[in-house]
C-alpha cells in the first residue's frame, strides 16, 4: 500500500513539471486569457450602473442577481449587491468567473 503512495507521489511531480513547462510556453508566446481583458472594458463602461451579472456557480452570492457596478480593472469588478430586501454588501468578482453581463 505504501507503493502505492510513493508512486502517486512521484506522479504528482512529474504532472506539476509539466504543467508549469506548458504554462511557460503559453506565456512566452502570449497565449492567455484574452476574454478576460476584453470584459474588463466592458465592465468599466457600466460603472455606476445597475447591471444583472451571472456568475459560475462557487462561493460568491452573486449568481444572478442585479448589483450596481462601482469599480473595476482587467481581473476585479467591486459591485454592490442586494443580500436581503434592505442590505446591501459589497463584493470583489473576479472577472473570470462572470458569464454574462445584462445593462438594466
């Protein structure tokens, strides 16, 4: 059993050299998230405004809801969301995670 644990260890090892060779590659050649930065002009746009955001499902409360943008850059969007009928929280969005956007 203890083989086992070694050679899934020696696994890992090899996987993750790997991995971070292709993401060497990927970025001496400009390869990344070109949608990401095409959202974040986006975003920008509707700063102030009330917007729908739906989000990949995941930790933030987010997904869905109608939030009012008041910041954001190419990775982050701060917005203003309703939690209750009369609270609102503010809450850090990665960019990456958001699907669409609808404009009230």
């Amino acid at each position: 059993m203890e083989y086992f644990g070694i050679f899934a260890f020696i696994m890992v090892l090899v996987l993750m050299g790997k991995m971070s060779r292709l993401e060497r590659l990927l970025r001496e050649n400009g390869i990344g998230s070109v949608r990401a930065a095409g959202l974040g002009e986006q975003v920008r746009k509707h700063i102030g405004r009330t917007v729908e955001l739906t989000v990949e499902a995941g930790d933030f409360d987010v997904y869905g809801k109608e939030c009012k943008i008041l910041d954001a850059d190419e990775d982050w969007a701060l917005v203003l969301a309703n939690v209750g009928k009369k609270t609102e929280c503010e809450k850090l969005i990665r960019l990456d995670s958001v699907k669409s956007i609808n404009v009230k």
